[in-house]
C-alpha cells in the first residue's frame, strides 16, 4: 500500500483549465460547480497526490489520463485505477487530496 497527499492554495490554479490537463468529464464538472477555483484545486490536488502514491513524482504528459470522477453520492474516485481510494476536501483558499493505492 502507498499514500500519497497533496495540498494547493486555490489561487494557485487560476488559468490551468487551459492547459489539457483534464479530461472533458472533468472539466464538465468543474463547469456544474458554484466553486470552480476549489474544485480545480481540489482535482489538481487528487492527480498530484496520486503520483505522490506511484512514488514516479508528477508526470505532466500523464495528467490528463488521472481522470477523477465522483460516485452518485459524491465521493471521488480514479476512473483508471480501481485498486485505488482518493478524498478531497476544500475550503474557499486550500485544497488537498489524499490517495492510496493498494
């Protein structure tokens, strides 16, 4: 088992929505989201921190294919990898995410 976590200040993102990093799932749902600043943030965080679990560090060219998506309920998950478990948390400022890959 690995863990891998990560924490971005929101305003940290601003402008990456422009640079193909998410899948058009999730950019659909950032587009839903009342918050789209935190919810970037807080699937930036995810992708980071499931690299961080990989132990590889962050692979740019692979970003876009650590897709999150999120159960009926709410609760995120890594489309691509089901021997995996991911939380995200925010506030108006932070966002972190927590991975771990069984």
């Amino acid at each position: 088992m690995n863990i891998g976590i990560d924490i971005v200040e929101c305003e940290r993102v601003i402008g990456l929505i422009n640079h193909k990093i998410f899948s058009p799932e999730e950019l659909a749902y950032i587009h839903q989201k009342n918050d789209a600043l935190s919810t970037i943030a807080g699937l930036f965080a995810a992708k980071e921190a499931f690299f961080k679990a990989k132990g590889t560090g962050i692979i740019k060219s692979e970003l876009p294919f650590v897709v999150i998506g999120h159960h009926d309920d709410g609760q995120p998950f890594y489309v691509n990898f089901p021997q995996s478990s991911l939380s995200i948390s925010h506030t108006a400022t932070t966002a972190v995410a927590v991975c771990i890959i069984f």
